[in-house]
C-alpha cells in the first residue's frame, strides 16, 4: 500500500480517482521540470559569470575611468 501525504493528511495511492492520480502525475511532472529550469538557471548565471571575468581580463587595462560631472542643483 503506497501512500502520500498532500497538506498534512495521508492517501492511499490506490484509493485515489484516476482524476486525482492524472493530477498528481501532472504536478509530478511540473516539479521535475522546474527543478530541471533552476539547474539549468544556475549553470548560465555560472557561465555568464565567467565570461564576464573573461571579458574583464580582455579588457585594457590602461583606459580611465569616464568620470560624470555632476549637475549644479
């Protein structure tokens, strides 16, 4: 007897309605998708870090800094 727990209360999986179970298989497969998006979300901000030090590196060293005048008030 396979249960699972949604807000506290358990369910017998096999008591559940086919409506109940295609709901559960959807929610199922949402989850495993976003968990999928954040992990590929973590490996492009890891990515464009890099290349973002690359650029830096690139970069001459020896342009100044553009200074802004500030308005008079």
């Amino acid at each position: 007897m396979a249960t699972i727990k949604i807000d506290d209360r358990e369910y017998d999986l096999d008591k559940l309605s086919e409506e109940a179970k295609n709901q559960l298989i959807s929610i199922q497969f949402v989850d495993a998708e976003l968990q999928h998006l954040n992990a590929q979300a973590a490996v492009l901000q890891t990515a464009r870090l890099a290349y973002s030090n690359a650029l830096n590196a690139a970069l001459p060293a020896d342009v100044p800094a553009k200074k802004t005048a500030k308005k008079p008030n």
